[in-house]
C-alpha cells in the first residue's frame, strides 16, 4: 500500500482506495511554511502543500491538478526536487463534452501512475464505498452561526478563527472553503447506467461546485444558496495572497446578499496577521447575539 | 561603409512626414500623420523613438486604427468576434467566414499605457472587484464597462484550461456583467507517456494525439457557434484557404524576424519588431492589410541590409526578449541602453509558426493551439526559448514579469534558471510596469549592467 499525498478536491480518492493505496491530504499549517521559503507572487496554500511534501518521510506519490495556474506550476518546481513519482491531473474547466472526455482520460491516466505505485491492487468494489470526505465539523444550530468562504484554509488558521468565533458566542454554519468541496459532490452510485468507470467518475467529479469552473454564475449561485440555506449572519472569506479565483469574491457576494461580509487576508507567511485578526475581532462584533 | 538611419521622436515625424508626402508618400486608407494618434489620447507616443520609415510609419496606422476599422466593418454590417486568450488560433476560425473579424480584447492591457492612465480603465475594473493584484489586462473589464474603446464584439469565445487565473477571472467578470461568453477547452498540453500515440508540434517537442482530438472536437463546437453568429455555414475550402492566407502572413513575419535578429546590424528597431509580432495573433482585424504592411517592411529591412544601415550601432548587444511588457516604451529603454532585439518569445510563438496544410484543417488549428506555450510546462518552455537562443547567438536574456500575472512567480524561477545553468548567458529578471517612468532609473542601471557585462565577456 503506497501513501498518495494530494491536496485538490478534484482528485479521486475512491481510485487511490480502489488501487490499494492510502490517499493522505495533509492537514498543511501555515507554520509549516519555512521563513526562508521563496513565496514572492506566489500563493501561500501551494507553497504551504509543497513544503509538507516536502517535510513528509512517508510519501510515495504526490498529486497535483492544473485546477488553478499556481498548483500546475508548483508542481514542476516540486517534482525537481521529489524523489518520489509526482503526477500531474489535468483539471479541465468547462463543462463541455470535451472537458468530460479529458477528465476520464485524466482518471483513466492516474488509473494506470497508481497500477505501477508498490503494492497496488485493484478493486472495483471499492470505489463505491462511502469515502470519509473530510469536514471540519461545521453545524447547523440555533446559535447564530457564520459561512466561510474561500481559498483553503489552513488547519491551524482554521482552529484559531474557530476559538475566536466561538468567543463571540457565534459558530461556524457553513464551511464553503475549498478544503471542504468535496463533501457537496454527488455519492458515487453504482446503479447509475455508465458503463465506463472513468466516464462515471469524471461525471460524478464534474457535478463539484468549484471557483474556476466556467460559465461562472452556477458556482456563485450555489455558494450563495449554501449561505442563505445557513442562515449566516455574516460571511468571512479568506483571501490568500496571489490567489487570483478568490480575490474578487468580496465583490460577488456583496453584490448579490445583504449579509455582513468581511475579506481576511492571510499573510505573506501563510498565517493569519494580528492585523487580520483584529479585523475580524471587529466584523465578529457587529455580528454577536 | 555603415550609417544609421535616426529613430525619430514624434515631434520630429510632423516634418518627416511632410517631407514624404510632398515626395509622393501613397497611403493606405488609415494612414495619416502619427501625431493624430497623441491628439486623439495615445499619450504615450510622445515619450517614444520610432523607426523612420514609410513602411513603419504604415504598421503604426494599421494598428492605431484597428478600433475605427472595426467599426466602419460594423457599419457595414460585418460582424465582431471577440476573441481571448489563445492567442492565434480562433480567430482562422472567424475570418473563415465572410461577415466575421476577429480581435483579441486582451489587448487592452495595453490602452492604459497608450493612454498614460488616463483612460480610467484600471480603476473601473478595481471597482469591479479586480485590484492592482491582477495583471494589466483587468483594463479589459473597464474598457466593456465604459464602451469607449472598442466596439463592443458580437460574441466573444474565451479559451479557458490551462490559461493563467489572472485571464480566467478578468473574464469570468465579463460574463457577471452580464457578457455572453462562449467558453471552450484548452487542456494542459501534457507530455505522451510511453508508447502513447503522439504528434510533434516542433523539431523536439510532441503531445498526445488524444488531446489533439479533444481540442478538435471544441474547435468543431466554436465553429458550430460561429455559424449561428454569421448566419452562415462554414465552407471547408474557404477554411483551408484563410489557413493558407495565414500561412502566407507567418512566412512572411517567419522572414523579417530572421532578417532582422541575424543581421550584424540591426536593421529595424526593437518596438516595431515587438508591434510587428503583435501582428501575428489576430491580423489586427484585417490579414490582407496586415500582409501589406509586413510586405513592406520586409522590403525596408532588405534595402537596409543591402545598402549597410542600421538602426543601432553594430556593437549593440543581442538580447533575446521574454514576456510582452506592459509598457512598450519598455523597448525603447533596452535600446538606449545599448541592446537590441535578438530573438523573442512574447508568449505566442504558436501564432508564429506555420499551420500545417497537408491534415485536416481542424486538426491542424488543434495542433497548433496545443503548441501554446503557456499551456504546457514551463519546463518546455524554456527548452525551446533556450534552443532559440542558440540559433540567434542572442548574448544576454531579459526575463520580463508582468505585474500580477499569476504565472510569473513560479515560470519564471524555472524558466531563468533553465536558462542560467545552461546557457551561460547572463539573465536579466526585471518586472515592468504598466509606464516604467517611476522606475526607469532603477530599470536603466539593470539593463546597463547586462549589456556592459556582456560587453565584457566579448573577445577583445
């Protein structure tokens, strides 16, 4: 069994458990992020994937997707230096019926990169099993709560806006960061009638809201009904640094809700500034019972 | 014997052009005096030195006319196709048809710095939710916005995939506003695994013949989309002709870049070599006019060769150009600092390179739009500028960043370094700005110390 470190939404994982292989994503932490570490112009979550890669004594596969230009580029400079196999997915954008092909070659691709990882062994069985999809243990209650939005957050990042909320007597409703995407994809079905595994899969992958998807209004209007349906009093977006898809998000959603809404910018470092932080201490007060 | 024939400020081309025209200078139908461009808000003309030519004089008009061309082919009840981001490919699509142009409203990066900011247009796409942290080409939202440019396209077909994020969201917001875009799929061009069946896009490099299919197959669908713009269908055989129109554009273009970045002295200044390329993408709206004015300075690079004049003095060092930069006086710079142009890659070479005549003619615009640069691996990118450097002799490279553009972080770490352990050349990583004013000190000294190093490592 290989350990297969991936970070992307897009990347299935019921075919990494399917092939006999471990699927890890790491839990990246802004600290993991080397003071030294070369991250001018570039976004801090890819720098912050490659340095856990990097600090990783386990892996046997890295993946990486061209979901956004900063990860498909991250991985040449990662897989320089890797001395384990790297595989790049191509994340197609559209919905077309082009795209649709493209990503069941790409899974069909990764089918065969896991065939040759040490101990692989397919079973199809498996790729129908209820996967643990991560989640960050958001919940609907009746305390008044708050959506989150935007670029991956960063584990520690994500604990420490926690306990701040949680100070304001106010809770985490909605969880609509990009760690937590694939927990709105559609379960994979064994009864639907697609006789191609690959075709099923890329379907099934397709249907994930995602920022970088075009057209561009489905996603905003999915993530604005998500936020409605939660009943937020309020909507943090995080906003890393060099992250093109999320910086206008201030504008789309407040165009388009009457909520409160606060952009928190991570630091050059990864890490949530005292600056930031004092921002949103401000934006929570507004919003507290 | 050797001279130089003077690069002339716009001042000095009102009596230049007197001159040529009392001396029976015939003009193309938007030809005119430079100085109409100033005076209409291209501001920035005043700080630049132009070649002194007819025939540059000629490429100028062509493309500082392109918005009015555009809508006196409306008037006449042609049709506009916006097209972005690929960069050469969809717009054969379009002149295929008899009431389509085409032209890239991605070249409004670039009115900001005609227009010296005072067009507005970067702080009516910050409005919009798109700050300074995208790169200039964010002026194509303002540009949609305020309808003051040019005339608004009657469709637009944006290429997205592997395209930077910078270009994705810019246009992304052209769509909340409320724009139609027809979007299509442009993969990461991958390298063939193992005995994967495989076509070569150049001498070293190849993809997989699957992706050419794939991207066939969008281009049928761009095509199918065409047709219900036009009102028209699509004719195999006119298709293949516009292929080998262009072809017969890229041969010519082919020509001059050769002539120009081998000869001992340089025969055509550096920001009418870069304006020249620009041609290659979309035709600037017209490929019969564009043919005309390549044909031409062609012959002016010929003469020159032929009778020893240059445009710079020979020792000037021979610099290989990466990346468009946001300020075209930029190009002037690199002059007065004692370069000059000697190979390029201005992110398009696939719009440089001949369509392959002898398949089907979507599989050769498929192939072509695969050759992209920006859409494979920077890896191969700097293989292929590296292998170009070698061609050209170029003595020294500029690595030029684009403000806030999303690929540049990682691309050019990789393609520098490349660069730097093979090539022993020296590789200058400089960012220009949309107008380098404030910096052209800071940038002056970094493009002075590149080519006096050079100058040094010259054989005495």
């Amino acid at each position: 069994m290989a350990k297969v470190y991936y970070t992307c939404p897009y990347v299935p994982i019921e075919l990494i458990i399917a092939s006999g292989h471990e699927p890890l994503r790491p839990q990246c932490a802004a600290k993991s992020l080397a003071a030294e570490a070369e991250t001018e112009g570039l976004c801090v979550w890819a720098a912050g994937f490659v340095q856990t890669l990097m600090q990783q004594t386990d892996i046997d596969a890295a993946i990486f997707t061209t979901a956004c230009d900063q990860m498909r580029r991250t991985c040449e400079l990662y897989a320089e230096h890797s001395k384990s196999p790297v595989f790049l997915l191509n994340v197609p954008k559209t919905g077309s019926p082009a795209a649709q092909a493209i990503l069941s070659d790409e899974y069909r691709r990764f089918a065969g990169f896991l065939a040759n990882l040490p101990g692989a062994k397919f079973a199809c069985k498996a790729m129908f099993l209820k996967q643990d999809i991560p989640n960050r243990g958001c919940s609907f209650s009746s305390e008044k709560g708050l959506a989150l939005i935007g670029g991956p957050l960063f584990e520690d990042d994500f604990k420490m806006l926690s306990r701040l909320v949680a100070g304001f007597r106010l809770n985490i409703c909605f969880d609509g960061t990009e760690s937590v995407w694939p927990q709105y994809r559609l379960p994979l079905s064994q009864t639907q009638t697609t006789a191609d595994l690959f075709e099923l899969l890329a379907d099934n992958y397709l249907s994930m809201p995602a920022v970088w998807k075009r057209p561009v209004p489905p996603f905003w209007n999915w993530l604005i009904e998500q936020i409605q349906l939660s009943r937020a009093c309020g909507v943090i977006i995080i906003q890393h640094p060099f992250c093109d898809y999320w910086r206008p998000a201030i504008y789309d959603i407040k165009c388009r809700i009457n909520t409160p809404v606060v952009m928190i910018e991570t630091g050059e470092g990864g890490s949530l500034s005292a600056a930031a932080l004092l921002r949103l201490e401000a934006f929570l007060e507004q919003c507290m019972p | 014997m050797n001279t130089l024939s003077p690069q002339l400020t716009l001042n000095q081309w009102k009596n230049r052009y007197c001159y040529l025209r009392d001396n029976g200078m015939v003009e193309r139908f938007y030809g005119g005096p430079l100085q109409r461009h100033f005076d209409a808000g291209d501001k920035r003309l005043g700080r630049l030195q132009f070649d002194n030519s007819p025939a540059a004089l000629a490429l100028w008009n062509l493309i500082l006319t392109e918005e009015d061309r555009l809508r006196l082919w409306r008037h006449k009840g042609g049709k506009i196709i916006g097209t972005m981001k690929d960069l050469g490919t969809t717009p054969i699509l379009a002149y295929a048809f008899d009431n389509l142009v085409a032209f890239y409203p991605d070249a409004a990066w670039w009115i900001p710095c005609f227009k010296q900011h005072q067009d507005g247009l970067f702080e009516l796409a910050a409005k919009n939710g798109l700050d300074a942290v995208f790169c200039p080409v964010r002026a194509m939202v303002g540009a949609f916005i305020n309808e003051q440019h040019f005339p608004i396209p009657d469709a637009l077909i944006c290429a997205v995939g592997a395209v930077c994020d910078d270009f994705s969201v810019v246009a992304g917001r052209l769509e909340t506003l409320g724009r139609d875009i027809f979007w299509w799929e442009l993969p990461h061009a991958r390298i063939p695994e193992g005995d994967e069946p495989a076509v070569l896009i150049d001498d070293k490099q190849s993809i997989p013949c699957r992706q050419v299919q794939l991207v066939r197959q969008e281009l049928i669908r761009i095509t199918e989309f065409l047709e219900k713009v036009s009102g028209t269908r699509l004719s195999q055989v006119r298709l293949s002709k516009t292929i080998q129109k262009v072809n017969c554009i890229r041969r010519l273009l082919e020509t001059l870049r050769s002539l120009v970045f081998k000869s001992p002295q340089c025969p055509l200044g550096a920001l009418e070599m870069m304006l020249t390329e620009m041609l290659a993408i979309h035709f600037c709206s017209d490929p019969d006019e564009t043919e005309i004015v390549l044909a031409g300075l062609l012959r002016e690079v010929q003469e020159r060769i032929a009778s020893g004049v240059g445009v710079l003095p020979r020792n000037a060092v021979r610099v290989f150009w990466i990346n468009p930069p946001a300020d075209i006086s930029a190009m002037n710079l690199l002059e007065r600092c004692g370069g000059r142009l000697c190979g390029t890659e201005f992110m398009f070479p696939h719009a440089l390179k001949c369509i392959d005549e002898t398949c089907d003619p979507f599989t050769a615009l498929a192939k072509a739009a695969l050759s992209d640069p920006m859409i494979g691996s920077s890896q191969q990118r700097a293989e292929r500028i590296a292998r170009q450097i070698e061609t050209l002799n170029s003595e020294a490279v500029v690595m030029c960043r684009i403000p806030g553009a999303s690929h540049c972080a990682v691309e050019s770490r990789i393609i520098a370094n490349l660069l730097r352990e093979r090539m022993n050349r020296p590789v200058l990583d400089i960012e220009i700005p949309t107008l380098i004013d404030p910096y052209e000190t800071s940038l002056t000294t970094r493009l002075e110390a590149l080519t006096e190093t050079v100058r040094s490592r010259r054989p005495l």
